[in-house]
C-alpha cells in the first residue's frame, strides 16, 4: 500500500508539473517554489514506503518464507535432492 502511495505521489507530481506550471511555479514558504517544495517532500515519502515495505516483509513474508524453506528438500544445485 506505502508503494502505491509513494507512486500515486510521484505521479501527481508529474502531472501538476507538465498540467499546471504556473501552479508549481508559485512561490511558498519564503519563496520556495511550490514545485520544489512538492519535489523535496517526495524524497520522505519515498522512504517512508521503503520502511513501511522493509517492516511488511519482515512481519509477514520472512515468517512464512521460512516455514517453506522448512519444508523444502536441499539439494546441491544440480536439481537431485540429496539423500
């Protein structure tokens, strides 16, 4: 959901930058153009979707990768298990 997010933002991004120049060209804060602004807060929400993916993985595919590995037969690499 976080990747989706983080690229739901990038696109908007793009698409009030080639839609909506005079937009993004507003000065805010001291002025900042919004368009930089809006391009300096992607980098947060960037890693905020790497975390909040690293933790999804951690709680939820590692566990169950595994209880697969577990159930796996290991083999030499050549595709006969051993035994």
């Amino acid at each position: 959901m976080a990747t989706v997010v983080a690229l739901g933002y990038f696109a908007v991004f793009l698409t009030l930058t080639v839609e909506a120049p005079a937009l993004m060209a507003r000065p805010v804060l001291g002025g900042l153009p919004t368009g930089l602004l809006l391009a300096l807060v992607q980098v947060p929400v960037t890693w905020l979707a790497v975390v909040l993916f690293e933790y999804t993985a951690r709680r939820y595919v590692d566990p169950l990768a595994r209880r697969v590995g577990r159930y796996a037969r290991p083999d030499d690499g050549d595709g006969k298990p051993r035994g």
